[in-house]
C-alpha cells in the first residue's frame, strides 16, 4: 500500500492504473522476473498486489477513485 502512495505523490497526486504500476516497478527497481510472474491467467502477481493495495488504501480513506482506473490522494 505505501508503494501505491509514493507513486501517486510522485505522479501529483493522482494517476490511473498503468501509470502507478509503472511507477511503482521504478520505484521498487522491480527485476523483469518480478514484474512478469503470473498470478492467474494474464495477470501478473505486480498487477494483482497493486490491485489490493489500491482497494485497502481506499478502504482505509487514503485514495479515491476518479472514476474507471484512475486515482487520486484524499
């Protein structure tokens, strides 16, 4: 979850999906392995964490959604 706020600070604040996922594998200085294991189907395991983070993040009144895959910091 503090991946997730780090990469919306840095991203000003807000930013959709795609863009706190690339953030977030800069941050991390995330390895090709790491980024590409699957999780199920063709969701990576990056893909799925990120996915949780981002719903306990809002859950806990962290962020919000703007709408379809875009989020920002309350």
């Amino acid at each position: 979850m503090a991946a997730v706020i780090l990469a919306l600070k840095t991203l000003g604040g807000a930013g959709e999906n795609q863009q706190i996922l690339r953030q977030v594998i800069a941050d991390l200085k995330l390895t090709e392995s790491q980024i590409n294991q699957i999780h199920s189907g063709t969701r990576t395991e990056l893909e799925y964490r990120l996915a949780w983070a981002r719903t306990n993040a809002k859950k806990k009144g962290l962020i919000t959604s703007n709408g379809r895959n875009s989020w920002s910091l309350v």
